[in-house]
C-alpha cells in the first residue's frame, strides 16, 4: 500500500476505485471528501499498477491489486474489461479495509462523484445499518427518453456508485458471498440478466437484515432521477428538492467535449437545469486542472499483451466462457501464458453444425457481440456459405467497427491470400467502396433521416458489398423430395477400413440424433474385407434432401458415374473426405461441380480443404463410442497375462511409411531396459498379404524379438474394441493422420495414447488426455501411395516417445490420470450424441437457407 501517512485511528473511510487515467476524477472527489466528510480516512483502490510512477503526494492512500486477496489473480485481472474489473474488485477491497485495516465503517463512492455539503449524515445511518444504498428512482419516467425505466431495471435497482457497510458478522459474511458472484459473474451480459456488481445487490435487502434504502434527493443526485428533482442554487449553498445536495454523480461526463453524460440522451449542457449546468462546468474545470490532459492518454497496466498488442474485449470473454479448460493451462493469460492464449484465440471456432478456419474464435466472437449492426443477419452461416464474406468484411472493416488488432486479423489474410483479402473486383469491389463512404460519412444523415430509412440503407449496401457474395456461391438445390429433414448416406458401409468406418459412424450418430438416414452401401473401388454392420441404424428407405457421400474423390467419380444425375438434382450434397496432409492434390477438386459443401473430421483436414475449394468447409467430426466383446481376455488373443502391452495397429492399404508402425518398435527397444515391470508391443495388422516385403520384415522382427508380438489379419468390431480394452496403452507415431480412429478409439475406452503431436488427432489429443510426441516437418523423399514427393509430414521423436512409453510403465497413477481424462473428454464431445446434435444443427442451418434449384 502507498499512501499520505494518514493517521489508522478513525474508524471509517472512503474509497473509491478507479485506473491511473481516472487519477484526476479521483482527486477532485477526494478533496471534496477532505472538506465535507473529515472524520473519515481516503483510499483509491487500483486498477491499474503504478508501474514505477510515485503517488505518495496524494490527499488520499492506494490499495493496489496484487495486496487484494483473490483466487487466481491474474486469470482475475484479465477475464475482465475495466468496467467489469473495477467493479468486480469492490467487495474484496471493502473486506481488506474492514479485516486488515481495522475500519468499522467503508464509504464508497465512485471516482466520477464530487460531494457539495457535510455528509456525517452517512456515518449516522451506518450506526443502525449494515449497509446503505440509493436507488436510481423514486418517482416514475416516462418521457420515451433514455435511460427508460426499463434500461434502469435492467442495470438494477440501486445505484452503486455509492455504498456504505459497517462491519458486522452478517456483512462480512454477505462481503464472502459478493465476492463469490463477482469472481466469474461480474459482467455486462444484458440477455442472462446481469450488470456487473449491480444486479447482485438486487439480494442484499434479503440476505442482509439491516439495509437502509436512502430516498434522501441529495444523495447520488445524478442524469437518471433528474426528471424528479429539481436543483436550485440559494446563497452559494445547492439544494435538490429543498434539500443539501450531498454529492452529484457525473456519471458519462467528458471536460473537453463538454457532454453531459454519453449514457443517456434526455440532456445535453444546453437543455439542462442551469444550476447543474454550472456545477458541471465548474466540475469540469476542477477536473482539467487536477491534470486530466496527460492522465487521461495513460495506457491501463492491463490493457495489452507484452508484445503491446491491445487485448480485446472479446479475449477476455472466451477466456472467461471457457475458463473451465483454459485456467489450468493459461493461468497467466496477459503475461507467460499471451502466445498460448493468442494461438487458441486464432484457431477455428468449434461450432455444433459448422465451422471455418476462417471463423477463429476472435471471429466468431465479432459475430456474436459486435457492432449493433446486422451481422447475424447478413451473414446467417458464418462457419459454412457466408465464412468467405464475413471474413472480408471483418477485414475491411476492423479498425472501424472492432476492437482486432492486426494479429487476430493475419489468420484471415493468411487464408484468404492477399488478393481475395483486397475484395473482388467490379460490382462487388464498387459495392464495398460505396459501403465504405456510406459508413464514413454516415453522420452527415443523421439531422436528414429517420432512424429506420437510414437502417433500411445500410443493410442495403451491406448486403450488396458483402453478403451478396455468400449467396451467389450458394448452389444449394431446391430439396422437392419427400422427407427433407434426413440423409442419404452413400459409402462403404461394409468395408472394413477407415473411410468404411467413418461412414457407419456418421450414420450411428444421425441416428442418435434421430435424424432419419438412407444407407447406400458402395463398393466399388474397395479390396478390404466386407463384413461390418451398421450397428442399431437401419435404413429409412426413402430418399432424403440431403446427400452425404463419404468417400474421397478418387471413389467419387466412378460413384457419379454409378448413380447418374438424378442422384444430385434436387438435392444438397455433402461429401465427407479424410485427408492426411496439408496439402490438397489437384485431383480432389474434380467433383466440386457436384458438392454444395465438404465435412472435414478434423481442423487440420478442414484448413487444408479450405485452401482449395470455394464451397463451405463444415468441420464434422466422427462419433467414437466402443462396446466391447464380453468375456474376451489377453488369453483369447494369446498374450501374456503379466505384462504392461502396448499396442499399436494399421492396415497396408494406409501406407506403411505413413503409419510408421517401425517407429514404435524402436521407441520400445530403447524403453525397454527402464521398465520397472516387463512389457511387451503387440502389433496388430491387416492386409499384410499385399506388401509381403514388410510381413517378411515383421516377421523376423517378431522372431529375433520376443516382447514383440503380432496379430495379423481381421476380427470383427467388438473383438477388435475387446483388443484395446485387454491392452495397457496404445501406440501411434504415425506421420500424418486424417482423424486417427484407432487413437480416438483407444482414448473412448480410456486407454492412455501416446502419440504424434501433428495432424487431424490433435482435435481430441490434449497433453492432460493423452502424451503427445513431439515431431519435426519433413519433406517426402519419395511418393508414397497418394501422398507425392515433397510433401510435408512430421517425424515424431522415437526417443521421447521411448520417455513415454516408460513413463506409462513406471507411473501407473500417471497414465490412469490420463486415461480416465481422455474417457471423460471422448464421451463429452465425441459421443454419438454429441456429434449427431452438431449434424442436426448443420442440416436445420442448410434447410433454412434460400436455395436454388440445379438442373
């Protein structure tokens, strides 16, 4: 604490709250309060840091925040806007006044107050109260002004710019409770109800038995009850309804342009009572002179990140939205742990039923809470058709209308390149030139129009300059068919294969939404065994508006060709693709002409789409959820009874040097010798026979080494998931993965993964779920399968993972942590239920859009 060596005997003080760039409202209230209330001592309660400046000569002593006792105060500090914060913090500052200060009486009073007359009045109240409050009203409005009584209802009954507690059991336990609410919940969030510290106090004259309500008019005077009280000036003394003025609230007053209060519009300083006229013209001087020109431009501690980057409002809030996830991660979100935050601010936003890696989640948040100006309605899918327009206007638009600085901004530059982020040329171009000056020069109309021909105008130009552009792209067709509420799902139903599994997972997830589904099974083009089953869907057998083709583009063409045009007239199509690597081939954009949109698994495959294609990139993953074989035991599958098992698995046909499976057999060769307890890696494979070069490989390996052990060939869907349940851990130092079932498959059944920390795994692959293992991007050397010479892949680390694997051997407790995490996290957000509520919302968005017929 700073302070003016103020003698601690009195037993009451005031204080107030307030950043160094308000230190000039502060001195003006707290000379006022020097002459009208003596008796007490002054405290500024800051927020801010003082960051080397010397306030010792100040009328008044600093409570700085670092001294206030607050759970995770950083993660605290920054959750909050000034507002909120300033607010958030008054109850933790009115208990350390009481508790380590020894004051039976805190005065507060906003710093934008000034008192006018000798206010003991407030001691004498707090000898029989707990605590004493001023309303905002005490006689109706109803002039069609603003604030109304409706806005005042909304921000609360009392008017806490001024409070005052005394120190009693019952108020240090309702200071407790505050606290608790203000700790998440101290927010400007008008829809649930809630204005900061304000609304709170809505409870304290149930939970407090001694509250004393003010209706005194010369206490908290101020724009919102001036209809009611008339201010009078007699012999150098200001009277409110015949009554001393106490203390005036300048609430929303600015000195230098001379404007009443910017929250309201029922006075301006023409119109006003000439007495607050006058005093709100002194009050000005007083406050220009207590040095509100250098002060006022003094940047807040908390207002950027070290790079000097300006933390967004919407920052804050999707820490604080998600602070579940994000606290124990980032407890230091403005200082240690800015990059980390500012990277997951800049990742996609994951929506339920869309997705775009042009909507990040600083997007989607200008989406949800920004300018007052339609963008919901111009822009309704912004994850899907509309991502490419809004990402534009956001652009375009950001210095003027938000508060993004160009390092949320360069994630969208980046993806759209620097000629689509400049804007189209021709009509568009001049659509959005013209929408520009109209947004420049809007003021000019202001005196001209009314409010709603101007609204009509500007959505109009709007419309035209951005929004037009998603709607153009919109080839959606007309859905004349008979349920349009299901899917046709056309894939490799029975194959047993990754992109074969992806569709039947898909289809259990419609069906756990309820979604009706006709299945296709497809065949051609496929050489893996065919015998998996849909499990509990069964096919609706009529035919559905909306298509989704699971299959990758080399499969798509011989399916155009099968099924003939009438398959996709009429009918919205989605095709569902799994891709490895972060380069797109040439030959994936063959059936665009065909698709209205493309359902990537994973973030990673939905970037790399995105790069390529001019249709919505909707990120959909797939639903894992596992029933196990009863009765199957490490005996069935002949291993060993006493042994830590890893394992790992893969099929020929996804490429060998792709799922790397060598690379955990060495990563166990060199773990081995620092096992506490014998182990061994079992290797599970299928379609060997086709790359007999590697079987011979595999089996030498198996010979020479007996901790390694293979099982080769098919086992049919719960055998398979009994595999993983009777095993320890499981291994994946893959070099690319589309999704990553067996990964997601193992997490499900709470098994700990460890596994390369690159690609589509890193969806559901955390570092409190799962072990991830570090890697470096390399170039291919040589084409492999689908995947050309020099392109990118990672090559994971075999000596952390070998770190790992003895880690999961050594610390049981560690890896059960791990395992139980990924279960919970699996069932959260991968659950046949979770994904089959996001495609129930992507196909109710599609439904809803205006369509137009293909011929």
């Amino acid at each position: 604490m700073t302070g003016n060596n103020q003698a601690t005997s009195a037993r009451s003080c005031v204080l107030t709250i307030a950043a160094v760039n308000y230190l000039h409202f502060v001195r003006v209230l707290m000379d006022s309060a020097a002459r009208h209330l003596p008796a007490a001592d002054r405290f500024l309660g800051l927020c801010d840091r003082l960051e080397g400046e010397d306030l010792s000569a100040e009328r008044f002593s600093i409570l700085e925040p670092d001294e206030l006792d607050i759970p995770d105060r950083e993660s605290f500090l920054f959750r909050y806007t000034l507002l909120e914060l300033s607010t958030a913090i008054k109850p933790f500052l009115i208990e350390k006044l009481m508790t380590d200060h020894g004051y039976d009486k805190v005065i507060y009073l906003d710093p934008d107050i000034r008192l006018y007359d000798r206010f003991d009045g407030v001691l004498d109240r707090l000898d029989t109260s707990d605590l004493v409050l001023t309303p905002h009203i005490t006689a109706p409005i109803d002039d069609g002004k603003r604030p109304s009584e409706l806005d005042l209802l909304v921000c609360g009954t009392y008017n806490l710019g001024f409070c005052a507690f005394r120190k009693t059991p019952d108020t240090l336990a309702f200071l407790k409770w505050w606290q608790s609410k203000l700790l998440f919940d101290c927010i400007v969030d008008k829809e649930r109800g809630l204005f900061v510290d304000q609304k709170w106090m809505e409870f304290a004259p149930s939970l407090l038995p001694k509250v004393h309500v003010e209706r005194h008019p010369g206490w908290n005077a101020a724009y919102w009850n001036l209809p009611s009280r008339t201010v009078r000036e007699d012999a150098g003394r200001v009277t409110v309804n015949d009554q001393p003025l106490m203390f005036y609230h300048f609430s929303g007053f600015n000195p230098v342009t001379n404007v009443f209060s910017k929250h309201q519009d029922r006075y301006s300083m023409e119109n006003v009572p000439r007495t607050v006229r006058r005093l709100a013209e002194a009050y000005g001087r007083d406050v220009m002179a207590a040095g509100f020109e250098s002060l006022s431009k003094r940047p807040n501690a908390f207002a950027a990140f070290p790079d000097g980057t300006r933390i967004p409002d919407g920052a804050r809030r999707i820490y604080r939205e998600n602070i579940g996830e994000l606290l124990p991660r980032m407890p230091d979100p403005r200082n240690r742990d800015a990059d980390a935050l500012c990277a997951y601010l800049n990742e996609p936003a994951d929506l339920p039923g869309g997705g775009h890696p042009l909507l990040t989640r600083m997007a989607h948040d200008v989406w949800q809470h920004g300018p007052d100006i339609g963008l919901k309605q111009q822009f309704p899918d912004p994850g899907g058709i509309h991502a490419v327009p809004f990402a534009r206007w956001l652009l375009a638009n950001a210095a003027a209308m938000t508060d993004l600085s160009e390092r949320f901004l360069s994630p969208l530059r980046h993806q759209l390149g620097d000629e689509q982020a400049a804007g189209a040329d021709g009509e568009q171009g001049l659509s959005q030139k013209l929408y520009h000056l109209a947004w420049r020069f809007k003021h000019l109309t202001h005196w001209i129009l009314p409010l709603a021909v101007r609204r009509r105008i500007h959505d109009r130009l709007f419309h035209r300059a951005y929004a037009a552009e998603g709607n153009q792209k919109d080839r959606g067709a007309s859905y004349k068919v008979s349920d349009p509420d299901g899917l046709n799902i056309i894939g490799y139903l029975s194959s047993e294969l990754g992109i074969g599994e992806a569709a039947r997972c898909l289809a259990r997830s419609a069906a756990a939404a309820g979604i009706p589904v006709n299945l296709v099974d497809y065949q051609k083009g496929s050489s893996s065994r065919k015998q998996a089953v849909v499990e509990g869907v069964t096919s609706s057998g009529t035919q559905h508006a909306v298509n989704l083709i699971v299959l990758n583009p080399e499969q798509f063409k011989f399916a155009v060709a099968d099924f003939g045009p009438a398959c996709f007239r009429d009918r919205y199509t989605i095709a569902c693709w799994n891709w490895e690597l972060p380069e797109l081939p040439d030959s994936w954009l063959e059936p665009l002409p065909y698709l209205d949109e493309i359902w990537a698994p994973s973030s990673f495959c939905q970037q790399a789409f995105s790069h390529r294609v001019d249709v919505p990139v909707v990120l959909m993953p797939y639903g894992v959820e596992l029933e196990a074989e009863p009765g199957v035991t490490r005996e069935t599958f002949g291993l060993p009874a006493d042994r830590h098992l890893f394992l790992t698995m893969f099929d020929v046909f996804s490429i060998p040097q792709r799922k790397n499976p060598m690379a955990a057999v060495e990563a166990f060769r060199q773990a081995r010798d620092s096992f506490r307890r014998p182990a061994a890696l079992v290797l599970k494979m299928i379609n060997s026979d086709h790359d007999t070069g590697l079987a011979k490989e595999i089996d030498a390996l198996c010979r020479a080494e007996k901790d390694v052990i293979r099982i080769d060939g098919y086992l049919d869907r719960p055998r398979l998931n009994a595999l993983f349940r009777v095993c320890d851990a499981y291994v994946s130092l893959h070099r690319a993965e589309g999704f990553g079932f067996p990964i997601a498959e193992a997490m499900a059944l709470g098994k700990p993964v460890i596994a390369t920390g690159w690609s589509s795994n890193l969806d559901f692959m955390t570092p409190w779920n799962s072990f991830p293992v570090p890697y470096r991007l390399i170039k291919l050397a040589d084409t492999y399968g689908p995947y050309p010479k020099g392109s990118t892949w990672a090559d994971p680390d075999i000596g952390e993972a070998a770190r790992l694997m003895t880690l999961a051997v050594n610390d049981e407790a560690a890896a059960e942590k791990v395992g139980r995490q990924a279960a919970m996290d699996m069932a959260e957000h991968l659950s046949h239920g979770a994904v089959g509520g996001r495609i129930r919302k992507r196909l109710a968005m599609i439904m809803s859009r205006p369509a137009a017929s293909r011929g």
